[in-house]
C-alpha cells in the first residue's frame, strides 16, 4: 500500500503543478500585451479585416477596450470597420474546453462601410497580418462569440457605381446560432439611392454564408405611412436576392418626383428580384393603389383643365387610381392604369418612362356635366360614349419638366367651329376665356 501511495503523491504534485504553472502561463497571458495581439488576430480572422484592438483593462471576468478598427481583406464584405466602446465577459470555464469563449459583447457604437475593399490595401495589410503571435498548443484555443449588442450601428454600403445608401442610428442584437447568426435591429433612419428615406422600426433576420434572410421588417415612411419587407439578399454575386414589400398610408411626395406635383396616399406592394451587386440586373414589379389624389390636370387634359377650374370644379382629388408597374434599370412601365373622379371624370392607361422620357397613351373619359361648357367638343373630340361617360385619346410625351399633349388643339379646333354658332349666354363668357387660354 505504501508502495502505490509515493507514486500517486508524485502524480498528483505533477497534475498540481502543470495546473499551476498553466494558470500561472494563462493569467499573464491574458493580462499581457499577447492576448491583445491574440484577440485582434481572431477578430481579423472572423470578420475578415485587417484591423488594431485597442489596449485592453480586465475587470473580474470582463475586459474592455476603447475600440477596434480596420479594413477589409480580399474576400471580405467589408470596406471598413470601426468600433468604439468595447465591453466583453469571457466564459471562463469554457477555457477548460479550449474555448476562448466571449458570451456577451456590447459595443457603444460602430460605424461599418460594406463594399468591396481596395486590392493594393488588401494586399499589404494582408502581409502584416500574417506576423500575429503563435500561442503554445497547450494554452492554444478556439475563439467563439455567443451574442453581440451594438447600441448605436451605422451601417454603409454601396451597389453598383451609382448605388449607394446607409442605415443610421440604429441598435442591434445578434446572437449566434451554430454557423448563422439571428439578427434584430430597431430606430435609426435609412435611404437607399433613388428610393425615399424611412425609419426603421423592427427588424429580424438570420446571416448564413449565402445572404441574409430577412423574416420581417418594419419601416415608416418620412411622410407616414408603414412598410412591411421580407426576402432573401444574396452576398454571392453569382445568386439571386427575392424581396417582397407591401406598404400603406405612405404619401405620394414618397414615391414620386416633386415635378410630378402629384399628392395623395398610397398604398401597394412591390417584388424585386435580381443582383443587387450588379447595377441595372434586377427588376421590380408590383401594384399601386392612390386614394385622394391631387395633380395637376393639365397633364392629362391640356389647358381644358384651367378651363374646368373656370367652370367651378377646382377640387379635382381623385377618388382612386390603380395601376401595375414594372421597373428595370432606367426603364419604368405602368398598365391597366385606372383613375376615377366620382362619376364625372376617368383616365385610363398604360405607358412608359425611359431614362426620364416619357411616352403614354391615355383615354380620357369626362361627362356630360362637364363637356356642357365646352360646345362642340363631344360631338367632335369626345365622341365615344362608354359606362356613362364620352371619352377621347390623349398621347403624353416629354419629361416631367416639359410634357406635351395632344388634347388642347382638338378641343380648341373643336370650339372654333361652335364659337359663331349660337351658345347659352352662360357658356360665351367661359368659351371666350378657354379660346384666349389656348392662345397663349
């Protein structure tokens, strides 16, 4: 018995001591400039950046550091990278598992450029990163991040060479889940180029090596209004990103230019699908519905519209307009377009806008309400009859800036003719005034 009892008090003195010695080895290294360095090489290696953890202090169990910055390495997604306010809690016991395990991570602010970094940059920093500290296999680990909380995110990126837009102001959670991560977000304010600026309200999704999968977001108009978004992005440029949007309530100053002088609110949904790297390789399609909607009438009508106004009918809101819509690159193209006034008025269409250049063809349908103070006209401009209503052809063209109609000269034509006839001493007034309107 005395016999087995030496060795094993040999034994456990040397277990006793390696333990020791190795909690000896681990303690300065962790309170040593090499975890840093060691830190920063993991960091580098997750997010694919070449980038500098600031001095770290350790208070118990948590450790802080007043940032972390850098930019991105020849594969990453990352432009540029830079974190300030870095708290982290290390999972000590997962140490005995060889897990350099950090089980929350908040940081005060970060401010993220995504795009496709510079190869001269990437190359040299790439060099200089491979210099990192090599740590003896038996204090060597595996480096792990469970849950990360950024309590103001600035995120930037771009598409294409004309396509950019950023997402500012915003707090996020993410929290790991075995090689994907679950992802939310809520406030801040985002645009994108060409699109109105929202406010972010809720977000959830999930990151795998594919894209990202958007469960659900939530935004606000700048003008009212509420957008629902889920989707697929791809990071692969060689895949294809699905979005699905449905929104209501949102103003019409949102979607449209000002030039359009259009006001009213919308409501619709909208599809794209396409490369989102890629400028000009994806489209969009949907519906939009407009209740309420006020224009500027001369768009359609020509100068019958001011002549209307004469007539007494100034408040020309629309009751409704629908239409469906496809969007490609710098081509827009609007069918079935329908837009109704009570019972006094309706327009129907399709047509398109290239590169800012219009070309429509419109059926203008107006009553007999209306067409009473323009003498001649139906019998010779608005002459078929169909649902209760006269209607006439009407060809737009032009830009926004500069449109043109075919409407105006028929009418005016029209009225030439009936001016030497006999009118209602109630109409000559107001058919004096349109004829003189025309001329100008």
């Amino acid at each position: 018995m005395q016999r087995l009892r030496l060795p094993l008090i040999v034994f456990a003195a040397v277990i006793i001591s390696l333990l020791f010695g190795g909690g000896i080895a681990l303690y300065s290294f962790v309170h040593g400039d090499a975890c840093r360095d060691w830190l920063t090489r993991r960091l580098n290696h997750s997010l694919r950046v070449d980038g500098k953890l600031e001095p770290i202090a350790w208070d118990g169990m948590t450790f802080s550091s007043s940032g972390y910055s850098g930019t991105g390495q020849a594969k990453s997604r990352i432009n540029s990278l830079d974190a300030n306010g870095i708290t982290a809690h290390l999972n000590w016991p997962a140490l005995l598992a060889r897990t350099w395990n950090l089980d929350q991570v908040n940081v005060e602010k970060v401010n993220a450029y995504l795009g496709k970094p510079i190869t001269k940059q990437e190359e040299q920093k790439g060099a200089a990163s491979g210099s990192g500290i090599n740590l003896p296999h038996f204090i060597s680990f595996d480096f792990q991040i469970d849950h990360i909380a950024i309590n103001q995110g600035n995120l930037h990126w771009s598409a294409g060479q004309n396509q950019a837009g950023e997402l500012l102001g915003t707090k996020i959670i993410a929290t790991r889940r075995d090689d994907s991560w679950d992802v939310s977000a809520s406030g801040g304010k985002a645009q994108h180029t060409g699109l109105p600026s929202v406010t972010l309200d809720s977000l959830s999704a999930s990151t795998g090596s594919k894209g990202v999968t958007i469960t659900q977001a939530r935004l606000f108009g700048q003008n009212g209004g509420t957008i629902s978004l889920n989707g697929f992005v791809a990071l692969d440029g060689s895949q294809i990103s699905r979005l699905h949007t449905e929104f209501s309530g949102v103003s019409v100053n949102d979607l449209y230019p000002e030039t359009l002088h259009l006001d009213g609110i919308a409501s619709g949904n909208a599809d794209y699908a396409g490369t989102i790297q890629r400028e000009d390789a994806g489209a969009i399609t949907g519906s939009l519905h407009v209740d309420k909607l006020r224009m500027d009438w001369s768009v359609f009508l020509g100068k019958i519209g001011s002549f209307i106004k004469i007539s007494g009918m100034d408040d020309w809101a629309l009751d409704s307009v629908d239409t469906q819509v496809i969007y490609r690159g710098q081509h827009l193209e609007f069918s079935h377009l329908v837009a109704k006034y009570k019972d006094q008025a309706r327009i129907e269409g399709n047509g398109a806008i290239d590169s800012g250049q219009i070309n429509a063809t419109f059926s203008v349908g107006l009553s007999t309400a209306i067409l009473q103070w323009l003498p001649g006209v139906q019998q010779k401009v608005f002459t078929e009859e169909r649902e209760g209503l006269y209607w006439a052809p009407v060809q737009l063209t032009g830009t926004p800036q500069n449109l043109k109609e075919d409407l105006s000269k028929r009418i005016s034509s029209a009225l030439q003719e009936s001016v030497g006839k006999e009118l209602k001493s109630q109409a000559k007034d107001a058919i004096k005034s349109f004829l003189d309107l025309l001329k100008h």
